[in-house]
C-alpha cells in the first residue's frame, strides 16, 4: 500500500522535501551572524536549489494545465457526441415523418376514389411464425369491424379479418397457405382459384391446360361476394403444367409486399 502511494505521489513528496529543506537552512541562518562566507554559502546554495525547484514547478505548471485543455475538450467531445446523435435522431424521425405522410395522403386519396366504405388500420404486429401469414391492425369490434372482411391498400388486395377483438383484428395474408380468394386473368379473362403459397408468393389453380394465359398478365378478384371485383391480386411469374397433365400451375407475385404493410385499408360492407 505504502509503495503504491509513494509511486503515485513521489513527484509532490520530492519537491515538498526540497521546499522543507530549503526553508529550513534558510531559518537556520538567518538568525545567527556566522560571518560573510557563510551567508554567501547559504545564499548559493539557495540559489543553486531555486533553479531545479522553478523548473520543476513551471513543469507542474504546464502539466496542470494540460489536462485543465484535456478536460475541456474532453467535455466539448462529449458534448458534441451528444448533439450530433441528438441531430441524427431528428432527421431521422423527420424522414419517417414524410414517408408516413406520403403513405397516409396515398391511402386518403385512394379512399376517396373507389366506390366502397374502407377504414384505415396501422398494422401493430405479425406472427412471428408465420411472417407471410398473419398481421395484427389496430381496428376491431368496437370500430363495427367483422370476420372476412377483407383487407386491402391502394396497391391491391392483402387479405381478410379472420378473428376479430374489441380493441384489434387478425389478418390472414393472401399469401398464407390457408387463404383463398376467386381471381380473373385479367385479359383472358379465365377464373380460378388464388391460393397462397406460404413463402411470399401466390398460386393459382383449376385452369385446363389450354386456358389462355401468359407470364406477366395480371390478376384481378372476380368480385366473388367478399373482395370488390377487379381489386388487383398480382401477376403472373410462371406457368407450367401440373402434376395431372390436365391443367395449369400457375405462380403470381403479389401486388402487396406484405412485408412492408405499415398502414391498410377495411373495406366495409354496405
């Protein structure tokens, strides 16, 4: 313990010994007449000693004041760490700002053009287990929202309320492998069955091998009773023959990216 202290205070105890010594013989002869060589002795002495201890003193001076700088600007660091995180922070929640904006007009002005009642919901959760599947919005009972009413944004078709809670609403996916809903190709105009696919794609099923249909068409709800006819679900990626050599699998890319839904729309029924 004791040689730790000594380390770290051996500076400050070397020049208070010097100090101590040098008031002493300077005390010593003060008061005693010992003739002019003696006083001369004391005084060089005194002298020889003022040398190192002014030096070692201008250079505690400047250490002190070196970290006095250090200190300083090792606060303005901070402080400006502090405001430029403080900065980042506003621009980026301004950027979010706008582009919840942008969504919201986008959804507004769509709401106002299409013939049906909608109501617009956040989406505040997923199914972790199933990302292409499920969505939780922020309308439920309470709001007059039911089972199968379906679910859309201005983009196309997402889904349908399947279980309903007063204050929230679950949301099958149209890309959830249990989900179905009767599309139209849109020129063609051939129906069959649009199913999910489960990993982000879409299906579609019952067509006879020789229905008219080709990579790029899209395909829109036929308007079955629950999705407003002609709402878009996709387009087509792929055909090929199935598994029976009797009709058609045929792959759609929906229009919604389910994986960026911030914000949709309940259409209502009248």
């Amino acid at each position: 313990m004791w040689k730790k202290l000594f380390k770290k205070y051996r500076a400050y105890l070397i020049v208070t010994v010097i100090l101590v010594v040098s008031a002493g013989l300077f005390l010593f002869f003060k008061g005693k007449d010992q003739g002019l060589g003696k006083s001369r002795a004391v005084s060089e002495v005194i002298y020889a000693l003022q040398k190192p201890i002014g030096k070692l003193g201008n250079a505690f001076e400047y250490a002190w004041s070196m970290m006095i700088k250090f200190a300083y600007l090792k606060y303005d660091n901070e402080k400006l760490h502090k405001e430029l995180s403080t900065m980042a922070y506003q621009s980026n929640q301004l950027v979010e700002t706008e582009k919840e904006n942008e969504r919201l007009k986008k959804l507004l002005d769509y709401k106002r053009k299409v013939y049906f009642r909608t109501s617009m919901a956040k989406v505040v959760g997923r199914d972790l287990s199933n990302y292409f599947g499920m969505i939780t919005v922020d309308l439920g009972e309470r709001d007059g929202v039911v089972t199968d009413m379906p679910v859309i944004t201005p983009e196309g078709v997402v889904g349908k309320i399947i279980e309903v809670y007063p204050e929230y609403s679950l949301v099958m996916l149209l890309t959830d492998y249990k989900s179905g809903i009767s599309g139209i190709i849109q020129k063609p105009r051939p129906v069959g069955a649009v199913m999910g696919a489960g990993n982000g794609m879409c299906k579609m099923k019952y067509f006879a091998v020789n229905a008219e249909a080709k990579i790029g068409d899209f395909v829109v709800a036929s308007g079955d009773g629950k999705f407003p006819k002609g709402l878009l679900i996709g387009k087509i990626s792929d055909i090929r023959p199935a598994s029976d050599s009797m009709s058609l699998d045929i792959d759609v890319i929906p229009a919604v990216d389910v994986l960026k839904l911030e914000e949709v729309l309940i259409v209502f029924k009248e």
